[in-house]
C-alpha cells in the first residue's frame, strides 16, 4: 500500500470563498480523491473572505465537492491525513496524531509569508520594514529557506519543479510530483486561428513595473489586460487574441499562460521562478527573456514577430499545447499513484 494510500479520512485546507487557481486546485484534489473512493473533505478556514450572505463556497467550486467543515473540526486521530498548501502551514503545527502534508503551490507566496511574520516581530511596519522583507525574499529563494516549519510534514507534494528544487535545497526529499489542469472550459473550445486579432494581453496583477516600460515603449500595439473578467470571458478574449506576455515572478505552475497557449496564443514569459524552469513552462528560450531594460527592444521585436508572422510563430508552441491537453490525464494519475497504487514510488520517497 502506498504510504497516504490507508488515510482514513483526507482533510484538504483551503482559505473560504477566495477563488484562484490554487484554490481551485484544492477542490479539484478532493474531487478526485472522493471519485477514487477516499473519504475526502474540504476544509475552510473561517478567516478566508466569507461572502455576506454566508457561503464558504465560491459557486464556481461547488461542482467538486458536496460537503465541508472547518480546520476546527478536523480530528486529530491516528489514520487521518492533513493536506495544507504551503501558505496554511500553520494548521499542522499542533496536530500530534494524523498524518501532516504540505502541498506547494507556490514557493515565493510562502517565502513572503514567512518573512512577514518575522519581520512582524522585528521591525515596525514602514519603508524599512517593506526594504527587508524583499531582501530577505531575495536572499531566501536563491539559497535556502533556513525556516524550520517545512520538516514538520510527514511528506511533500510539489505543484512544479521550482518548488521541487527548491525543497531539495532545503535537504526535503520525503516528496512527490502532484501538479494541476486548467478549466475544460479551455480545453474543450475551438481555435479560429484566421480570425486571431493583434492583441496583446497581460496580467495587470504580475510584473506589472517591468511590463509598464514595455507597453510605453510600444504603443503601436493594441494592449488589453485581463482583469475584471470571468472564466467565460477570459476564454473568449484569449481566443481572438495573438500574444500574451507575463513577466510576473511566477510563485507555482501558473495557468493563464497554459490557457492562453491552448487558446492559440504566443506565449512571452520572464525568467523568474518557474518561468525558469523548462519542465513548467515547457516553450522555446527565444520566448524567454530576462526583465531587464536593455532586454526591452528585444522582446518588442518578438512580440512583432508574433503579430506579423503569427502562422509561423504560434507553430513553436505545438509541443506546449499537447502537454497541456495531458495535463488531467497526468493528475488522475498521480493522485491514484499517490494514494491508491500498491507499492507505489512514494513509498520509497521518489
């Protein structure tokens, strides 16, 4: 039996009513689990921005799951399982008795938090305060973590490999692979790619200062952000869209560029976090660049390229659009090899 295969009840945390990718995720898991014939519950933490009108459950979520309950009432009895994302650490660090895994979904967002709590403690909030916390981030994420709450899980789950490496760095090895899907609604449309206009898209919420120079540098080309937006109507500006850019310090295996790219777009991304890594974000290194201004003209350029030769262009990111449409596939998988398969490779901590 594999090591989380005889869990008798599967606790999944997740922050109320707050819905992203990671959240989403969260509920997709238990989902999965409970389709599997686990026991799987999703659990709310009470402070996670409840709607007025009561709901814990964003009503995109309610599809994955037909019940939840609260950190509160999780029972701490031999056989249980604890599953957390990197930012509620803190649910396990009294639990004596279930079993205790974090989930890392992200590796800066946990880097930042971190590094709050001890500033919190040091320094009154202010310009000083804001100055420390970026170094520490800076120093952290390139070397080691140096926090001691990552060892208190019986095991790891990694959403991408930067978090992968990033756990190895820190001497955790106890760990196994469990990423994500993006939204069928992006994998079950069809792609006009005559019908592309020469859109550039961006996310207002990532990398927004280095993006900036970028778009005044540029203004001969029609630039939307995406915000503000539902599923439905990212899917259908991603649709009719040429290029979408994200220079954002990419935390985990973000999904807008893996649901531009399967909506017929090109994909520039930065370098930072697992933009980096060419096992998350799986496309050619000329679309790649580092956020740094004498890069400037040289990403205007492609994003030209994009727009004017778009049939040739948006042919390189074939290889990326497969992987994506197996991503599902991928995670059913794993979390059957997780948490169901006889003898599985996360017995041995592979």
């Amino acid at each position: 039996m594999s090591m989380l295969g005889n869990s008798k009840t599967i606790y999944v945390v997740c922050p109320a009513y707050f819905k992203t990718g990671g959240t989403e995720l969260l509920h997709q898991l238990v989902y999965e689990l409970n389709n599997l014939g686990k026991n799987a519950i999703i659990t709310y933490q009470r402070k996670g921005g409840v709607k007025g009108n009561g709901e814990y459950t964003d009503p995109d979520f309610k599809k994955y799951i037909k019940q939840y309950i609260f950190v509160e009432d999780i029972k701490d009895v031999k056989g249980n399982l604890i599953i957390v994302p990197e930012m509620n650490v803190d649910v396990i660090k009294n639990i004596r008795y279930a079993r205790k895994v974090i989930w890392w979904l992200s590796v800066d967002n946990y880097m930042i938090q971190r590094s709050v709590c001890y500033l919190n403690k040091i320094l009154p909030f202010g310009i000083e305060w804001i100055a420390a916390v970026k170094k520490i981030i800076r120093n952290r994420i390139s070397h080691k973590a140096e926090l001691t709450d990552i060892v208190l899980p019986d095991y790891h789950l990694y959403q991408s490999y930067y978090a992968k490496y990033f756990l190895e760095k820190n001497n955790i090895y106890n760990k196994a692979y469990l990423s994500d899907y993006i939204n069928d609604i992006f994998l079950e449309q069809s792609i006009d790619y005559c019908g592309k206009q020469n859109i550039v898209l961006y996310n207002p919420r990532k990398g927004m200062e280095f993006t900036k120079k970028i778009i005044k540098k540029s203004p001969m080309f029609r630039w939307v952000p995406i915000q503000g937006l539902s599923t439905n109507e990212v899917r259908e500006l991603l649709t009719k869209s040429k290029v979408y850019i994200d220079f954002g310090n990419h935390p985990g295996k973000d999904r807008f560029p893996r649901e531009a790219a399967i909506s017929g777009c090109c994909i520039i991304t930065g370098k930072k976090g697992a933009a980096n890594y060419k096992e998350d974000v799986p496309i050619p290194d000329e679309f790649k660049f580092n956020d740094e201004e004498r890069k400037i003209d040289a990403i205007i350029q492609k994003i030209e390229n994009c727009i004017n030769q778009y049939e040739m262009e948006i042919n390189k990111f074939e290889e990326y659009r497969c992987y994506i449409m197996e991503e599902k596939k991928r995670f059913k998988e794993d979390v059957r090899t997780i948490f169901c398969a006889e003898n599985g490779e996360i017995l041995h901590g592979v």
